[in-house]
C-alpha cells in the first residue's frame, strides 16, 4: 500500500483566453505550469497564491473534474471537492441534489438515507433542506455542499475557498470535524482559503502557488511567512504600478502572442 496520497510531477494545465474577434489569434497561457510535489496520508495542505495564481485550477485537478495537459498525476484514493455552488443543481432542492449525488455514485437508497441524515444533522439547514438551491444565500449553499461531501467519507478533501462565506461559527465546527477526520481517520485535506489565520492554526504543510508555478512547498508557518511579505510587496505598490507588475508575470505564462493591450486588463476586463 503506498504511504503518499497526491503525486504530481511536472504537471501544466493550459487555458486559451477567449476573443470577441474570432480572426485574431487565440491567446493560450499556463494556469499551471510543471507543478511538481508529493502530500502524504494524513496530511493537511494549505495552498495559498493570490487571485489568478492557478490555486482553483489545481483544486479542479486534484479532484478530477479537469485533466492536465502535461506531466503525471497520481490521486491514491477517493477524493472530493468543496467549493461553493461546486456539484449543485440549483433548480433542485437539498434534498434531491443529495438524492441525485447518491444515485450517480451508484449508492444503494439505506446509503443514501444514511448520508440525508448526516447532512440534516451537521449542515443545520432546517426546512431550507426541502427548498430549491437557488433561493439558498451562498453561506447556505457552503453548508450543503460541504454536508455533503463529508458525508460520502471521501478519503482526499479538497476545500476550496469554502468556509469563506457564511458565519463564523460553522466554519469553526468545520474545521473541528475536519481536524478529527485527519487525526482518527487519517483524512488527507487541501485547504484553500486567503485567510493566514484559518491556515496557520488548521494546516502542517504549506503550499504557495503564483504566477501558475509554485513558489515554496514546506513547513506551513515558513511558507505563510513569505507569502505574507509577497502580499505586503503588492499592497505597497500604487495601483498603476501593481497592474503594471502584475502584467509583466503574466507575459511569462503566455503561450502564443499576446494582445496589444495590457495583458492584466484583457483577461479581466
């Protein structure tokens, strides 16, 4: 039995930036490039990058939503995804999307019941269970989503930007019941969040993602402390100079031509 949960060894995922003006040439980028670690079992992963780092892309890979373009990628296990609005209908209610998740996963109706009772007892959702997803504020659709998915015992989390919405009390009680599903039950977790605070106290292991390459793999304390001078770097920057700068990082991901215009100002016009 191997002792690793995640493997990655120079893996690249490549996006193509879309164009109103279908005659001029489609401009392709790394999201990731030639990412390479290994997380053992039981281990709880911090990634932290700013926002277009590439931190979702590889969330969307290690849960096996999205393949790769480049490399290898070896996932030792079942693994699931929490991320807000992620594998929810919104026409359905609560209810019938767990009924629905249950069914694709080819889950027997006692195990499906056994996950329902889960979800009512740890989400606290109340009637909103039995109402459409679309009339959930998004704090709610978190609680579901994360219900859910602890329920189904996946033995690879990957949190994504989660607990960032809703109130504080349940992202504690999901953090609790995460910290005991990695210390009884050898759970392995990848915690995306842009709070340092959450990371430091929850994490082992820190994972900092920028630009589409990682920066630093190592020890969560070390690696938060200089993604935090990163960040005071930037906040210190006017605002031309930090499009500016971030401009110029992009350029370095770009794959064919880029526009004529500031590349920062295309992808996020």
């Amino acid at each position: 039995m191997e002792d690793y949960a995640v493997k990655l060894k120079n893996v690249s995922k490549i996006y193509t930036l879309k164009n109103k003006d279908k005659t001029k040439t489609k401009i392709q980028f790394y999201a990731l490039k030639d990412i390479s670690f290994k997380v053992d079992k039981g281990d709880t992963v911090g990634i932290l990058g700013t926002n277009g780092s590439g931190k979702s892309t590889l969330s969307l890979l290690l849960s096996g939503i999205s393949d790769h373009d480049g490399g290898t990628l070896d996932i030792n296990g079942e693994q699931a995804l929490i991320s807000i609005n992620t594998g929810l209908n919104m026409q359905l209610t609560g209810e019938e999307n767990i009924n629905v998740k249950g069914a694709l996963l080819g889950l027997s109706k006692k195990k499906i019941q056994d996950i329902k009772d889960k979800v009512i007892d740890f989400a606290e959702l109340g009637d909103f269970l039995y109402q459409p997803v679309k009339k959930y504020s998004s704090g709610m659709k978190s609680r579901l989503g994360f219900s859910i998915s602890l329920a189904l015992d996946p033995d690879i989390i990957i949190v994504d930007e989660a607990l960032s919405v809703g109130d504080k009390g349940f992202a504690q009680k999901c953090l609790n019941h995460m910290r005991k599903i990695r210390d009884e039950q050898n759970k392995t977790i990848f915690f995306i969040s842009h709070s340092l605070g959450q990371v430091r106290d929850f994490c082992t292991t820190g994972m900092w993602i920028e630009g589409g390459v990682l920066k630093e793999f190592g020890e969560i304390n070390e690696v938060c402390d200089h993604y935090a001078e990163y960040v005071d770097m930037l906040n210190a920057m006017s605002e031309k100079d930090k499009k500016a700068y971030l401009n110029d990082k992009f350029k370095e991901r770009i794959i064919t031509n880029p526009p004529k215009k500031g590349l920062w100002d295309y992808i996020f016009r």
